[in-house]
C-alpha cells in the first residue's frame, strides 16, 4: 500500500507536466495565423493583436461547465448556431483531433 501511495506521489509532477505541455500546445496552436487562429476574432488575456468580433476566452470552465459542449463548439460552431462565422475546426479538418484536445485544454485554462 505504502509503495503505491509513494509511486503516486512520484509520478504527479509528471502528470501536471503533461497537463502543462498540452496546454502549451494548444495555446501555440491557438496563436498561430496559419492554423487556429482564434485570436483573429476572441479577445485572450496577455495576447498580442486580439479579436473583438467573437466572445472573449475569459472563464472558460465557467461557461462551458460540460468541456464536451466547449469541444463541440470548436468542432462545429455551427451546429449549435447556423449563423455563425467561426470555422468548423473538425468537420472541415483544420485541426485534428488531438489539436481540437490541446486547444480545448488551453481554453480551458483561461
């Protein structure tokens, strides 16, 4: 019992590295003009040359209490809103799978 309870406590700065590197990840992606660019149209706290014309990223986990709902959105804005300008992330394969993850994270951080 000691031993794992110790093998727990060894491995959790590995753990919130991963956590840390993914939400790194996702911001880079996030930033970057040639891939998410979500900063072209949502306002980011810290950012350099941020949008107006979107929602904020502030308190993320506040409004999207369901982080399903927040990837769902980034997967296909328009499915919850047909009107809407953001890109369809997935459906139209900007991101992968795993990019739409990593952004979630970093949103999710926000």
């Amino acid at each position: 019992m000691i031993r794992y309870l110790m093998l727990s406590i060894l491995l959790l700065p590995c753990l919130h590295a991963g956590a840390s590197s993914t939400v790194e990840r996702g911001k880079a992606i996030a930033e970057n003009r040639n891939k998410g660019n979500c900063l072209s149209c949502h306002f980011v706290q810290g950012a350099e040359m941020t949008g107006t014309i979107a929602p904020p990223l502030i308190s993320m986990k506040l409004r999207y209490p369901n982080a399903a709902n927040l990837r769902s959105q980034i997967w296909d804005a328009a499915a919850q809103n047909p009107e809407t300008v953001m890109p369809p992330y997935g459906r139209h394969l900007i991101l992968t799978e795993e990019e739409i993850d990593q952004v979630l994270e970093y949103i999710y951080s926000l």
